[in-house]
C-alpha cells in the first residue's frame, strides 16, 4: 500500500473507532455545542477556590478536516463530565502507552482525583507546583490531551495565590 493510502486508511479506520458520526441527541441538547468562548468565560465565573487549579473539559468529535468543497463540517466541540486524575508532574517515560492518546498505566504519584459537572468545569485547591492532569476515559484509560516538548504529558501549572483556567480537549475527531 502506498504510503497516501495507507495514511487516508488509517484516518478513516480512527474516525470509524473514535465515533466520527453525526451528533448525538444528548451533544445536540447542550446549550454550549460549539460556544466554547462563552462556556470558558462561564465557567471561570464558577472558581471559588483561592489557588489550585481549575478548567472545562470539552470533547471534539466529528470531521474537522477543511476541503475545499461547499459540504458542512461535522465538527463538534461540547464540554463533557469526567472523572479527571491530578498527579505529579509525569513524563512520557512513567507511563504505558496503549494507542494514540490513550494509555493504561501512570507511575507517578495520585495527588487527587476530581469530576468536572455537566458544564465541563473542574476545580481543586493545590499548592503551587506543575502537575500532570489526566481525563480518564469510560473504560478507564488515561487520556493525554497536551505535552510540553521536554516529555512531560498534560502539564498543568499552578501557581501560588491563583487559580489558573484551563480547557482540556479529548479528541476524538479526524484531522
């Protein structure tokens, strides 16, 4: 197989694991589909923590990739509940990797474990320090939604006397 194919193959066959579909009667009911700017602006307006961290989990689903034809892009962006695990600041070498974004084992320290609601938003009271912030997907699996170049997977940094904001974003779309 050619190397075109075989890249166009392996996109289609994870749109095709990843749910690449249309949306769901449940995405479409949300008041937020696709509003992420205002959804991040309500939910900062929900810290009530005085430093730790904070965010909104979104997921990405659908095509996201542009064509050059006229056709409507099935691309979705909506935020999403999820149990999400604080641990310490890990590299890419403490952890198993199962495929793409998804890995089964994190060997560093658990510091705290948090849900974000149905609005995407999570907070917790941290001292200052950079932490690894892991989604965990339905069947239990670490999601890795970021890296920082030097190795280090889903760094988050709080620091002292804030309450930083950050979005994460399980990807589940094609590109």
């Amino acid at each position: 197989m050619t190397s075109k194919y075989f890249a166009f193959f392996m996109v289609m066959m994870t749109c095709l694991a990843a749910g690449c579909g249309g949306i769901t009667d449940a995405e479409e009911q949300s008041p937020w589909l696709n509003r992420e700017a205002e959804l991040l602006e309500h939910n900062r307006q929900k810290i009530t923590i005085e430093e730790g961290l904070s965010g909104t989990m979104l997921r990405r689903e659908g095509d996201c990739m542009r064509g050059p034809g006229p056709g409507e892009s099935t691309c979705i962006l909506y935020p999403v509940p999820k149990r999400i695990k604080i641990f310490e600041y890990t590299h890419i070498s403490q952890t198993s990797r199962e495929i793409g974004q998804y890995y089964t084992r994190v060997d560093t320290k658990l510091i705290a474990t948090v849900q974000s609601d149905g609005e995407g938003f999570f907070q917790i009271p941290l001292p200052a320090g950079t932490y690894s912030v892991f989604p965990v997907s339905e069947d239990g699996r670490y999601i890795v939604t970021g890296a920082d170049g030097q190795g280090g997977l889903n760094p988050l940094v709080a620091e002292e006397g804030e309450v930083p904001h950050y979005r994460l974003i399980h990807n589940r779309a094609a590109f």
